[in-house]
C-alpha cells in the first residue's frame, strides 16, 4: 500500500518536473537581420526548470484492531533527490502484532514486534525506465504461548527488494 502512495507521489513529480516552462523573450529592434514585421512579435522558447536536489518524506503508518488482536506498524521514510536520475532513501520500520485466541482447549497467545531500519537507490536512465533496490534489517522477537508448549525466538530477517517499472 506504501509502495502505492509512493509511486504515485513520484508520477506527479516526473511529470511536474520533465514539463517543460514557456519562457517568453521580445525580439530585440536592433538585431541587424531582423525584418520590420517581425519588430512587434515575440520569441517563445522552451526551457526546462533547473535541477536542485531536495529531501521528501513519507512512509506507512498502520493501525489494526479487532477481536483479541492489535497490529500496529509504524515506518518513516525520507528521500534525497541527487539528481533528475538518482535518489536515495532511508528509513525505520517498527512493527508490532499481539494475537490472544481463546477456543476452549486452543488457548494461546502469540507476541511478535519487529523493528530495524531501510536504505533505497532508485535509479532513472531513461524518462520511462526506473530501477530500484531497497535493503532491509529487522531484529525480531515473537513469543508463542500454547497450550503445548512455548516457544520464544529472536533473530534478525535481512531483505533485499529489487523492483522496475
């Protein structure tokens, strides 16, 4: 879904950004090959706005609640523009889900909570081509209490997303 918010905020800006800006000049009189009917018109040229790098921000926040169980989800991102080509990302992720099921002999209750951080290159070399690769980080701890048995386990979960459109 944050994908989602995230390509379509980067369409409007490529397209906010490759628009291009009329810029309108006057004809200078005293131009020596300059003809008299052209003295009173004007020259539109097409220019591209300049380039200047810039920060934006974004990320998901999630909320969940429903019977015996909360999932919450909460993970900023910021992005730096280096060029029209590259931009660069970083962010944190905090996730958090609490399940408790209570079916007579089928008590248990489990614990999971997430949290680490991002880092993103998207990479443009052409208009219409974009690649991307993002790598991932989290620490996990999940606790499981059964009727059984339980079982309690912390490890870290490296990702790494590669994606093109």
């Amino acid at each position: 879904m944050a994908r989602t918010y995230f390509v379509v905020a980067f369409f409007f800006f490529v397209v906010a950004f490759v628009s291009a800006q009329e810029k309108v000049i006057p004809n200078n009189p005293n131009y020596k090959f300059q003809s008299g009917n052209d003295q009173n018109s004007q020259t539109v040229i097409m220019t591209k706005p300049s380039f200047t790098p810039y920060w934006s921000f974004g990320g998901n926040l999630g909320f969940s609640f429903w019977d015996d169980g909360t999932t919450i989800l909460v993970a900023p991102r910021a992005y730096y523009n280096f060029s029209p080509q590259f931009i660069g990302g970083l962010g944190l992720i905090y996730n958090y889900s609490n399940y408790d099921y209570d079916y007579g002999l089928y008590d248990y209750e489990s614990t999971y909570s997430a949290y680490g951080g991002s880092i993103t290159g998207i990479y443009r070399p052409i208009r219409f081509l974009q690649v991307s690769a993002e790598f991932q980080e989290l620490y996990v701890n999940q606790d499981y209490e059964g009727p059984i048995n339980d079982v309690s386990d912390e490890y870290w979960n490296s990702a790494l997303y590669l994606g093109a459109s």
